[in-house]
C-alpha cells in the first residue's frame, strides 16, 4: 500500500520555532498528513527519528549543536528515511552536500510559506520511496576528480549525450558523471528541474566529484567533447546543428521550467541519429515528447529504471508510450553511454 493511502508521518526539524510552526500550520489541515514531531537540532532530530518513526523528515541544513549535514549522515547509516532538506538561499553549496550525505530533495525555506502545495506534493513523493533500495542502487560512492586534456571542439559527426531530469535527477546524474572518464568522447547537455538560484550549486557540487568539466550553459557556447553544460534556470537551452547553444526565453506556456522538451527536440533536430537522450527520476512528463523526437530521428533512447529512481514519474510515462529503447539501473547507464559511442570504460 502506497503511503499517501494513509497516514504520512512527518518530522520537522529547524532551529527557528516559528518556521517549524509554520510548517505544521500548513500540515495540519492537510488530509493523509499528519506532523508528529518537532526538533531543533540534529542531534534532537535523531532521537526523535529512533522514538517517532517518521515517514518523511523535514530537515533544516544549519542548526547549532549538530548541523543538519551530519544528522542526514547518521539518520540515513542508523534509520534510512526519506529526508527534505531546507535552505535559506544562501548555502547553496550545502544544499548539495546535503543530497550527497542522502537527502532526497531540497526546498528553499522562502518557498515554504507562499507555495505551500509544492511542500505538500514533496511530502507526497518523498513518503513512498523506499530509502534503503534507493540509496542501495545508487551506490555511495563518488570518483574523485581527475585530470584530463581540455575539451577540443566538437566534430559535426560525434554524437551528444542529452539528459532530462527532474526530482531525484540531481543524485543521479552525479553517480552518471563521477563515472564518466575525463577522455568522454561527448558532449552533455543536461535540463533538470530547478528553482532558481540553485543551479549554480548543482554545476560546483557537479565539478567537484567528475573527471569532466561542467558548467551552467551560455547562448554562443560551442559544445565539447568532455565538457556538460548545465541548462540555466528561466530559460529555454536549444542546440544548433554546428554545435552551438542556443539561449532564449522560456515559453510562458509551457508548465515546466526548464522544459526538457525544448532541450530534447532541439537535440533530435540537430543530431539525428548521433542523439543519445536520457531521461531520468522526476515527476510529470516533461521530456517524453523530447524522447520521442529523438527516437524518431534514429537516436538511442534511455531511462533510469523503477528501483533507482526516487520518482518514477517522467521516465515511466516515456517507457509506457514506447518511446524508450532501453531502461537501466542507474549503475549501469555509464557503461552502456560509453558502449554507445564505441569506447569501453578500460579504453579511455
């Protein structure tokens, strides 16, 4: 039985009593909901883990006596939990130390009181992933940055890798890149879902556990054999067939921001069947239609599969509609990217 089939038990931890009374203002209402717990501290919030049972933690990242990193750390090595770590705005660093210590989400605390749905529809996903397999199919470990030759220009004839992702996409295309060679015959265009200002966060915690180089992506950028650019919240990322991007405005229309859609037809456009396209965790269907342009160009499709995702939304919608070639663990998407460009992982 799914947990939003009955009650879900949320912890909420912040050393700001009126943000943790906020948060239990807005779940108190909520049908399916309920907050059984407060704390202040991490050393607090892991007591009350062990005590309270929580389906969900809500966890604030600074906090005296024990910060929220190494209370993720330790609740996640004693009790795997689904974790929804807070920040303020200004540690966007440590928002991304916190998914690599095994938070499954971050939320800005600014958004909490004026978009309380988006907590809520957090709080919904996060209760039904299974910790313990996820974190199990992810793998803990992390490549420790190497050397490599600088990115040369990109060939017209060389194939590019495109990812789509959404929530739980930031975990997972961290495990892809750290196993990616700094020799990675490819460039890699990425649109993952996020708010603004976090994305300049993803791009430093990105470059510090890869062999490649990445950045956030600006419109005159030649794409580059080993290098993955990082599509700019608010805006719409395209890519020409000389190996440009291409920035512009996003489409008021469109639900999504970035559109990985946008990203993904562009891609199959200008690439054809040189197109990798790789869609992974995330809620919606953003990036389906992507996946299909790509598929009917002669590209290869992927997805990351039901057991390694936190959210097996936007990529079960792409396999439902046929439009996926083949569905992988995440452990084994960057072997098969290299087999797909003809090097091995020992050939580089």
């Amino acid at each position: 039985m799914w947990k939003s089939e009955r009650e879900i038990r949320v912890l909420v931890v912040d050393d700001s009593r009126q943000l943790r009374e906020l948060i239990c203002a807005i779940l108190g209402p909520e049908p399916g909901i309920t907050a059984v717990g407060e704390a202040a501290d991490g050393a607090e919030a892991i007591a009350k883990v062990t005590e309270l049972k929580p389906d969900v933690v809500i966890m604030d990242i600074e906090m005296p006596v024990m910060g929220g990193l190494e209370a993720i750390e330790r609740i996640i090595a004693r009790r795997p939990v689904p974790i929804l770590a807070m920040t303020d705005g200004s540690g966007v660093e440590m928002a991304f130390a916190a998914v690599s210590k095994g938070a499954l989400d971050v939320m800005e605390k600014r958004d909490i009181g004026g978009n309380a749905q988006k907590l809520i529809q957090k709080i919904r996903l996060l209760a039904n992933v299974d910790v313990q397999a996820h974190h199990k199919a992810m793998g803990r470990s992390v490549a420790s940055p190497g050397t490599g030759s600088a990115p040369r220009p990109h060939p017209a004839g060389e194939r590019i890798v495109a990812i789509a992702a959404s929530t739980g996409g930031p975990q997972a295309i961290q495990h892809i890149l750290s196993q990616l060679p700094a020799g990675f015959p490819a460039p890699v265009v990425i649109t993952q879902h996020m708010a603004e200002g976090f994305i300049p966060g993803l791009v430093d915690w990105l470059n510090s556990c890869t062999k490649l180089t990445v950045a956030v992506a600006g419109s005159g950028d030649r794409l580059a054999a080993g290098q993955v650019y990082v599509n700019p919240a608010q805006q719409a990322m395209r890519v020409t067939r000389q190996g440009v991007i291409i920035l512009g405005e996003r489409d008021p229309r469109l639900l999504y921001n970035p559109s990985c859609d946008t990203l993904l037809e562009a891609v199959a456009a200008a690439y054809g069947e040189r197109a990798i396209g790789l869609i992974l965790s995330g809620m919606g269907d953003d990036g389906v239609l992507g996946m299909q342009s790509i598929r009917n160009a002669g590209g290869v499709t992927m997805a990351q599969d039901e057991k390694s995702s936190v959210v097996f939304g936007m990529n079960r919608v792409a396999v439902e509609r046929g439009c996926i070639d083949r569905s992988l663990p995440l452990s084994e998407i960057p072997a098969e990217l290299l087999a797909l460009i003809g090097r091995r992982m020992t050939g580089i």
